[in-house]
C-alpha cells in the first residue's frame, strides 16, 4: 500500500463559489505532507472534508487502499484520522485525563471508569513522545496551549491515529513549545503515522515535510519532494498571475495624515507598527493566518489595550478606552464576523441602521423618534441599494451581501472620517461584492480614510492605493505603485524580509 490516504477529484462549492476544483492529494504512511497557499486557496476546506467535518460534492476518498465515505468527525476518529488544530479544543474544566480518554474511557467490568489503567496507559503514551505527565490530574485550562496541543496528540494516539492533520499548529505556541512540537512530528513520522502540515511559516515546511503541496484558487498548482523545490518557486505558485480589474477612483488624497500609528505594540500580537494613513486614501492591510493585522484595528478602535506606542488622529494624541470613545471622535469599525459582532439578526432593518444613532433619534425620556428612524434608514436603504422588502424586516432573512450593506449603513450613519472595513465582503455573492468595492471607492473619493482589511488578495491590489503587509505581528512590506504586486505581497506575508517600499507614510 504506496498511500495510506488518497483523494481523487475533489470538488466544494459553497452557494456558487467554487472551493475546490478536482483537488488531488494523497499521504504515504511514515511522512510530512505539508500543504500550503494563501487564504482561501482551499486549504482549509480539503482538510474539513478529510476530518469529516463537510462531505465533497464529488470526488473520492480512499483511505488504507479502501474507498470510504467520512460522514461526521467521530467517523473520522473511529477510521484513525484526526486534527489538532490551531487553537486547542478542549474541555478546560476537566483533568486532562479525561481530556484523553473523553469517548474512549477504560472501564472496570462493572462499567465504571478504571482511572489506574488510564493512568497508566497516558503516562505510556506521554514517555515514548518524550514527554512528562506530572500534569494528567490537572484542569485542562491550567495547561499552557503548547501542553493542551501535547495532551491532543496523546488522545489521537489512544484512537489509534494513523493520520494526523496539523493546522497551523505553531501559530501560537513560544520557540520551545514548537521545538518540543517538531520533536513529537519526528517521533510519529518514525512510527509510521501519515502528518498533514499546514502551515504559512515557509521555513518550518523546509524543516519537517518530505512533500509539499500548493494550492491556489482550489486547485493544486504544483506538489514536490521538498528538496527538489525552493522558497522562490512556492511563492511563485501561491501568487500565480492574478488579473486585477481596475475601479473607478479619483485617488487623491489629503496632504496631512488622519491617522498615524507609532511603534504600537501588544505582546504577543503585534510589535513596533508604525504608519500613516490619509483622507481620500484606502489603505490596506494583508497578512496570513497570526499576522496581528485585526489586533492591530481593535487596538486603534479601543477593543484592544496596546502596551505601547502612539496613536496620533485626526491631529490630536488618542488612546481609546473604548469603541463608543471611538465612534465619537469620528472612527467607524466594520467587524470581521458580522453576524455575530455587527448585527442584531432578529431585529429589523431600520433598526440595525439607527442603532449607532439612538441618542439622537430619540426624545424625551429615551423614546426613539419613531419617524426620525424611518427617515434615517430609507436614506441609507436608497444610497446603498439594499434590496429588502420593507425598513422593518429582519436582517436576517437578508442576503450576505445586503446584511454587510445594513453594517455598513449602521456606521455611516455616524458620519465617520475613518472607516475600519475587516474582510467587508467575505462570504457574499460576486455582484454584492462588485457594489461593496464600488461603496467603498466612493467614500474614500468623499475624503474618507479607510483602513481595508482583507484575506483576499486579488481585492487588496483592486481597492488599495497602498498595501502593508503584516507577518507574525510585525509590518514586512509596504507597496505601492509597481512595486504593489502578488509576489511581493505574498513574499512578505510568508515572513521573507523585504525592503519596504515608500516607507511609514510616503
């Protein structure tokens, strides 16, 4: 048996997005695949179809020469795949032996739990990883998250893994923690466990992987024995030759910055992030899995403390203590997840568009003024064009597109004079995209300054004036003009120091 895992001719789509386009990617026992590309290549989407999270649309998946259909993450379990992921998921309140065995307990023939023998096999498991087990009584939450990743790998080994997926396992664990990490790969690979590395760290898949996979768009544009390709041609292939279209834009932009960020620091997030950004200017903001960049705007909109730093705007020194002292000095922030952070789903959408304003709407003894609220949200319901059949229907029997014009009419409606926008059209069909990008152009053409933060490249080049690119909490790139193209843009996203083009504010 060459593959312990294979996967023929994927194919995802979600509502008329093509995730994965025929992907093929097979796993020998005893090796590091690594799998790489920029956000959403597809990566993720493979991986949740491999660990039976989502079911392919069409395509084969062979697993131990058979073909297998993963219907649930517990099938997944029971067949001997499992994922640890980024960010542990574990239960904090209970020890971390039962952590281990959750689903798997050893019991006494009279059915109850025989703490001794999982004991027993958990220290078994925890020395010949190398590791100690002075912690198995403790609380899950009292473990570091390098251990919780640790205590993880152990239970994928009382199921009897023979494929292990890690999803940017080191984005959060301290240099010893990854060594520890990279030590245990080594130990499982010699055992014959099969390992799927995810990762943006380029110098770690150069480290620990015998293949590497790329993928851009859904597709697999090139797989390789790690040592017959190197950093330049990885880059190449995650960056591939995007057709930008261009926008209508006057660009001009204000002579004196409206914000300026100096040497803005929030261990272990971000470190020294120093820039400016202009009136008129759309500025944005790119970076892989961990780069800081959404710490970096909670921090400027007081969702975040920083430690240190400057935050200079609109002329005067600031240091918000929180969003609502944001918004009144003229901030507006579109959150990355709006319908958990930028809406209220079941109520309407007048209200959601008057909700920054209810102060000013209101009269006498808090009591909104009720023709006030209508005014207010038929405006922006026409400016922006959002297709709803009344103001008093609720956001969310909305489209994706027309719920993420409602967020953006709610922050408007304050007139700001920055605009936060964090990923403003993740998840939306093409053609509300194509109006947002448009909203977008147009405000800044008003003389707003908006900070774009997005995953997607090819809407980073079409909207910004200027790009910053961020790796790992700290700025590595600033481009512009020619120099503002995806290669340089994803080279400084996978950590390859380059000479920054036009400086903090040029």
């Amino acid at each position: 048996m060459e593959y312990i895992l294979e996967c023929r001719g994927i194919f995802k789509s979600f509502g008329g997005v093509q995730a994965l386009k025929g992907v093929d990617f097979t796993l020998k026992p005893g090796e590091v695949h690594a799998l790489v590309g920029e956000n959403g290549a597809g990566k993720s989407t493979l991986i949740k179809i491999i660990s039976g999270s989502l079911l392919p649309d069409r395509g084969d998946i062979f697993y131990m020469g058979q073909p297998v259909r993963i219907d649930s993450p517990r099938k997944a379990q029971d067949m001997g795949i499992s994922t640890v992921y980024q960010e542990p998921l574990v239960y904090g309140e209970l020890s971390v032996l039962e952590n281990i065995f959750l689903g798997r307990e050893i019991r006494t023939p009279r059915g109850n739990i025989d703490w001794k023998k999982e004991e027993e096999k958990a220290q078994s498991l925890f020395t010949s990883l190398g590791l100690p087990y002075h912690f198995l009584r403790e609380p899950m939450r009292e473990l570091s998250v390098g251990l919780q990743q640790l205590v993880l790998i152990a239970k994928a080994l009382v199921y009897e893994a023979k494929v292990i997926i890690f999803d940017e396992p080191t984005a959060i664990l301290t240099e010893h923690e990854t060594e520890r990490l990279f030590s245990i790969i080594q130990k499982l690979r010699d055992r014959g466990v099969g390992i799927i590395y995810i990762s943006h760290r380029l110098e770690e898949i150069f480290r620990i992987a015998n293949r590497v996979t790329v993928m851009r768009d859904g597709e697999v544009k090139g797989e390789f024995p790690i040592e017959a390709v190197d950093r330049a041609k990885i880059v190449e292939l995650m960056a591939g030759k995007l057709l930008v279209e261009e926008i209508a834009r006057k660009r001009s932009r204000g002579e004196e910055p409206l914000l300026s960020v100096r040497g803005l620091t929030k261990k272990p997030r971000f470190f020294d992030i120093s820039f400016d950004l202009f009136p008129g200017e759309i500025l944005g903001f790119f970076g892989l899995v961990g780069s800081g960049r959404t710490d970096v705007a909670q921090s400027i909109f007081g969702l975040l403390a920083p430690e240190d730093g400057a935050i200079i705007f609109n002329g005067h020194r600031v240091r918000f203590a929180s969003p609502e002292e944001a918004m009144r000095a003229g901030i507006a922030y579109l959150p990355e997840d709006r319908k958990v952070q930028g809406l209220f789903p079941i109520q309407s959408v007048a209200y959601n568009i008057s909700v920054t304003m209810l102060r000013e709407l209101s009269r006498r003894f808090g009591i909104v003024d009720i023709q006030k609220e209508q005014g207010l949200a038929d405006r922006y319901v026409r400016e922006l064009n959002i297709k709803t059949p009344s103001l008093y229907t609720r956001v969310y029997s909305l489209s994706g597109g027309n719920q993420q014009k409602v967020v953006l009419a709610k922050w408007l409606s304050v007139t700001p004079k920055l605009l936060i926008l964090d990923e403003p059209t993740r998840g939306i069909d093409v053609a509300s995209k194509s109006e947002i990008h448009n909203l977008i152009a147009q405000l800044a053409d008003r003389g707003l300054g908006v900070m774009l933060i997005s995953s997607e490249l090819p809407e980073i080049l079409k909207m910004s004036d200027r790009v910053i690119v961020m790796h790992e909490g700290r700025i590595t790139g600033v481009f512009e003009g020619q120099e503002k193209t995806a290669e340089n843009i994803i080279r400084a996203a996978t950590g390859e120091r380059m000479v920054v083009s036009g400086g903090v504010g040029a």
